[in-house]
C-alpha cells in the first residue's frame, strides 16, 4: 500500500468526482481510477461504489477512508517533528475560524508567523458544524470557535475571550447617550443583524428572549463585514461583539452603548482534536495563544472607545473581565 493512494481517495472523497480528485491530486484520472483499484486489491475490499459517476464510499470504503485520512496526519507530524528537530519548525498550519472570531485572528497568526518564520498559515473562514467535520477528519489542525458547542466531540479546548455584546447605534438616537441599553430597548431600534443560522445571532436572540422582546431586522448577513457595510449611513443600528472593534473600530457617527448581559457570555477558544502526539503546528499555536494575552488586548480596546463615549466607569461595573 502507498501512501499516494491513500491520497487519492482522500481527494476522492473530499471532491465526489474522478476527475476534480485527479486535478487535485495532479494525476490523469486513469491513472487515479487505477490507483484506487489497485488499494482495493490490495485490501480485498470495495472502496468506491461505481456507476457512470462517483457514487460515494461503501461502508468498507468509509472505513478506510478513516484510517488514510489519520495516517496521512501522522505522516505530516512525523514531517513536522522532524523539522523542529533540525533547528526550525517548518509546514502549513491548517486553522479554521467562525466568522465572527475571524476579527482577531491576527492576534495569534502574527506572532505565530513571527516566531515560525518557516511556517505559512491557510485560514478558512467555516461553520461550527463544518469545523466539527473537518477537525474528525483530519482536514484541520486546530479552529477558533464557541467553546460551549456540545457538538464538537472530542476535543481539548483554550479558552482565549468571552464575548461582549455591545449596541452600534448613531449618535443622533436616544440610546446612544445611555450608560447601559437593555435588549429590549435595542429590538425597537432599525436594526441589521446577523442571519439567524450563525450562531452567534442564535445566541442575541436568546438575550432578546430573556429580556422579553424579539428582534425583527430589516437587514441580515452572515458576515460581520456586511453588517459595518451598513452603518456608514447612520441609519441603521447593530449589536456586535466586543472582539469586532479589533479589525472594524466604530465608524464616525457611530457610539457603542454596553448592553445589560449576564455575568458570564460564551467563550470562544482554540480546539483542536484529542490525539497523542498533539500536532506540533497546532501545539506551536497553543503555546503563541497562552502568551498572546488575547482577552486582555481585547479587554484594553473595549476600555478606549468606552472611555471615548464617556462609560468606562459604568462598564467597569457592568461587565466581568473575560477568562
């Protein structure tokens, strides 16, 4: 058995389709199709369920497909391994992020990237859900997300910041002035909002329930981008977390109002799948995250533009510092 051919089928079953798999593999598809016959000879089991096109993977096929999967992750360990016992650690970092943890990325890509100058890193913006898949089936090394997600599996999990909710809201309505705004008064405002399958607009909505109100917006966008792209116009108002004021700030005309929460909001962190040895890429990022300090430097921007709306004291009241 070569490893190449484990390669083929992982390209198999991440495209659904000979011919994309040989493009992705750089290989002409006979070549592909015969190296795939070849694995089932050699395992004396059918892989691929065959018709005019690619049908998907017999159970058997699945099977395998698992352990080429793992034992191509071993191989690029092993490679990885080897590399930092030659002096510098060198490869690709696989990192994935939900879209709204994307904002601070850079808070440890940099400092990654600084002190593994060998390394490079592919960022992939991805749903919780796709970000469970991806983690189980060795297609990432580590992910930014909510750590609270029951449907991670097994995982081992570092907590990097509690998100804050804060109201985007020009400066011209009634709430911009207040020191704190509740939910309820934010639903009333014209708002644009997350859509509702993110989980993050899953969670507001949760908080709008609590405080007895139902937030109808005129707007919504499964991006945090497209959420600013609105409020240049001072029209609209926004709920966000405190995390995006990293990478967008507060746009002129606009004022941040700190939203009334519960003592405890939902941790975002790193996770990366339970196996032993743990990656040394994903552990490289481990070590860059515990001293990067990321809910402080968020904590210290939160506190400048409160101080420049004029509610630092009241925030240093009403909102509990992050893990």
């Amino acid at each position: 058995m070569l490893l190449r051919q484990l390669e083929y089928l992982v390209a198999l079953a991440r495209e659904k389709h000979f011919a994309r798999a040989a493009d992705a593999c750089y290989v002409s598809q006979p070549s592909l199709s015969a190296a795939i016959r070849k694995l089932e000879q050699e395992l004396d089991v059918p892989i691929v369920r065959r018709g005019r096109r690619f049908e998907g993977l017999t159970p058997e096929g699945e099977r395998v497909l698992l352990w080429a999967q793992r034992i191509l992750a071993e191989q690029d360990a092993l490679r990885h391994e080897l590399s930092m016992m030659r002096g510098g650690l060198n490869g690709t970092l696989r990192l994935g992020a939900i879209p709204t943890a994307m904002p601070v990325v850079s808070l440890l890509t940099t400092p990654f990237c600084e002190r593994h100058p060998n390394t490079r890193v592919t960022l992939e913006s991805l749903s919780s859900r796709d970000i469970t898949q991806k983690l189980a089936e060795f297609e990432l090394d580590v992910a930014m997300t909510y750590l609270d997600d029951d449907t991670l599996g097994q995982v081992r999990k570092t907590p990097l910041y509690e998100e804050r909710y804060l109201l985007l809201t020009p400066k011209d309505t009634d709430l911009a002035h207040l020191p704190v705004a509740t939910w309820a008064q934010v639903a009333e405002l014209p708002l644009c909002l997350l859509s509702p399958e993110m989980r993050n607009r899953r969670i507001m909505n949760g908080y709008f329930t609590d405080d007895g109100a139902t937030a109808t917006p005129s707007i919504e966008s499964d991006t945090v981008s497209g959420l600013y792209s609105h409020l240049h116009g001072n029209h609209w108002s926004t709920v966000i977390s405190h995390a995006w004021l990293h990478m967008f700030g507060v746009p002129d005309g606009m004022r941040v109002v700190p939203l009334k929460r519960p003592a405890h909001g939902p941790r975002v962190g790193l996770v990366i799948a339970a196996r032993s040895p743990e990656p040394v890429l994903a552990r490289a990022l481990l070590d860059v995250a515990r001293q990067a300090g990321v809910h402080k430097a968020l904590d210290s921007l939160l506190d400048v533009h409160l101080m420049g709306s004029g509610y630092l004291d009241i925030a240093s009241k009403s909102l509990t510092v992050g893990p």
